[in-house]
C-alpha cells in the first residue's frame, strides 16, 4: 500500500518554497496550522496528487476559502493511509497466531492419537501372553490410565480450540468493524466519501455491462457557511447530522446516501430514471424544509433549514463517473442559482455537447 513518505522526495529548497505556500495559505484562511492541515496544503502545491488539487480547484470556484472541515475531508480521503493499513495489520497479525495456534492443536492431536495407538497395540499384545489374572488385571489398569490420560489431554485440546474458535469469532466482529468505520463518516453516520466511490464505480461497470440505468442526487446545505459562522460549529454539526438523518430515512434499498465533503451528501439511486430520481429529490426537500433547527445548548429555535438539489441519470456510452456527478453539480448550482430550496434535473450529456 502506498503511504504518505513515497509522495515527498523534493530537495531542500523545493520542499521549503511548497511549505512556505501552505503555511501561507492556512493563515489566508484562518485554519490552524496543525500538521493534517498542512500536509493537505503541501501536496496541493507540491502536485503530488492530482485528484486531491483537482477537488481543491473545483471547491475555489465557489468558496472563498478551504475550511478546517474541508481539509479534513480531503486528508481521510485522499492522505490518510496509516490508520487503516495499521488496523489490518494488527487483525492479520492476531488471525495469524490463532492459526498458528490451531495448527500446533492439530499437530499434538494427530501426535497423541499415533501415541496412543502404539499404547492399545502393545497392550493387546501383552494381553495375548498373559496366563494369569494378576497379569490380565495390570494390563487392563495400564489400559485405564492410558485412557484417562488421552481423555484429559482431549479435553484440554477441546478447551485450546474452543478459545481459538472464540478469538476467530471475535476477529470476525473486529474486522466487519473495522470495515464498517472505514466505509462510515463519523460525523454523520452516512457512508463516506470512499464507500461513496467504490460503490459508484460498482453499480457505473454493471451500467455499461448490463444496460442498466440509475441516477444521482447532488445535494448542498442552503447558507450553511452562515449558519455555521452565527451559531458555532456544534449547532453546524447538529444540522448536518439532521440532513443526514433525514437523507437515512428517506433511502431504501439498494440505495445510498453518503457524505460527498463539508454541508455536500450525495445518493445513489439503482434502477432509477431522472423522473423516478426527481420525485425521491423532491420528497426529500421537503423533509429537509420541514425539520426545525433547535439549539441545545439554550433551547432556542434556530428556524428552519433547505437544501438545494441537482439530479443527473447515467446514459452510459461514452460519459464517465467524473462527468455524471459534474453534471448533477451544475444541476445542484443551477438550484442554488435559481433561488435555492429547488430540485433541478441536469442536461443530458447530449445537451451538455
């Protein structure tokens, strides 16, 4: 797996130009200069990682500045190697040992029965010589105890391999932990922006190989960057976790909402044309418009909340992932250009030509 020390290999005076952009650039944008901060600014300038200086470009087209949440979001999603990679490694490391250790169980089982075996074969021999019942009667005394003991070294072996079984069914729970924390803004509970990917270009292969159809819904918290600045973050935070409470509720199925970065989510939605994608948009407008904001801190009530939203259908051919959800982000701005609180459906890549 690549990590973040194979992206710098710039000289002295190379390095110090790219650091001194990114120190620059926090303190442009009020953000602390902590070093995930900095890192995100450093490989932006450096160019080390296209993608990452492409969504930054795309988020300066229409904000003033990169917040502290955005560089967040881009660093788990574009930086953040270690936590997983080291998560795995312990797990494997542990899965290992367990197997290891079954091994070994198996080895002493299958060394114990051969042992034994010999015991009953020399104690039949014995038994065919005997002439009298002293005899007969410590041979069959040699045969108890030999028993006994192949009896109780049975049970601990059970008792090996129960504890085995027990820390393998406990590594199962860890790792679909694992697996699910990867894929889960912990934020918001939503999926997050990796799932996001991943599942997008699943269901954009089965589109171009089956001839199936689906559609995405582009959503954006209306005057969120306002809100967020009167009230703190904490009551942003609360707005955020009720739009995705109220995206949760609103999916079934196959279908997925997950955080896109800051106030944007985004939906997946399988099998479904841009009318069908409308409705589900519309639906959930109007959940958002119904939801009132309290504060809980002082239990005031904050008013109400909007979203606009942008809905684009996959039409195959030779339209990528990258320019679907570009079209449901023009559709999303065209919303917001329109008055916001609005659903619009994107152009076909037809009409965008």
């Amino acid at each position: 797996m690549k990590s973040n020390s194979d992206m710098y290999t710039h000289d002295l005076d190379v390095a110090d130009k790219f650091s001194s952009k990114a120190m620059q650039r926090m303190q442009k944008d009020g953000v602390p200069p902590v070093p995930q901060n900095f890192e995100v600014w450093y490989v932006y300038y450096a160019n080390v990682s296209p993608k990452l200086r492409e969504e930054i470009n795309e988020r300066l087209l229409t904000q003033d500045k990169i917040s502290e949440q955005n560089l967040s979001d881009l660093y788990e999603k574009y930086l953040n190697f270690g936590h997983e990679r080291d998560t795995y490694q312990r797990a494997g490391d542990q899965i290992s040992a367990t197997l290891h250790d079954v091994s070994s169980i198996m080895q002493n089982v299958k060394d114990t029965t051969f042992e034994y075996t010999g015991t009953l074969e020399n104690a039949s021999q014995k038994l065919e010589t005997v002439t009298v019942p002293e005899e007969m009667k410590a041979v069959l005394n040699f045969i108890s105890t030999e028993t006994n003991k192949m009896v109780e070294y049975n049970k601990s072996l059970e008792n090996r391999l129960d504890q085995s079984s027990s820390m393998m069914t406990e590594l199962r729970r860890d790792m679909e932990r694992i697996r699910r924390e990867a894929s889960t803004d912990g934020l918001t509970g939503l999926a997050n922006r990796k799932a996001f990917d991943e599942q997008i270009g699943r269901i954009t292969r089965e589109s171009k190989k089956e001839g199936t159809i689906f559609s995405v819904v582009m959503i954006d918290i209306d005057h969120f960057k306002g809100f967020n600045d009167t009230y703190g973050h904490q009551v942003g935070d609360q707005v955020l976790r009720l739009v995705a409470m109220t995206l949760i509720n609103g999916v079934k199925g196959q279908d997925m909402a997950a955080r896109y970065g800051g106030e944007e989510f985004v939906i997946i939605l399988p099998d479904t044309n841009q009318n069908a994608a409308k409705q589900v948009a519309e639906n959930l407008r109007q959940a958002v418009e119904k939801k009132e904001i309290i504060n809980r801190a002082t239990g005031d009530n904050l008013g109400q909340i909007t979203v606009s939203l942008g809905v684009a259908q996959f039409y195959g051919g030779e339209e990528d992932i990258d320019g679907l959800i570009r079209r449901a982000d023009l559709a999303l701005y065209a919303s917001k250009n329109k008055g916001r609180n609005l659903v619009t459906v994107a152009k076909s890549p037809h009409e965008m030509d």
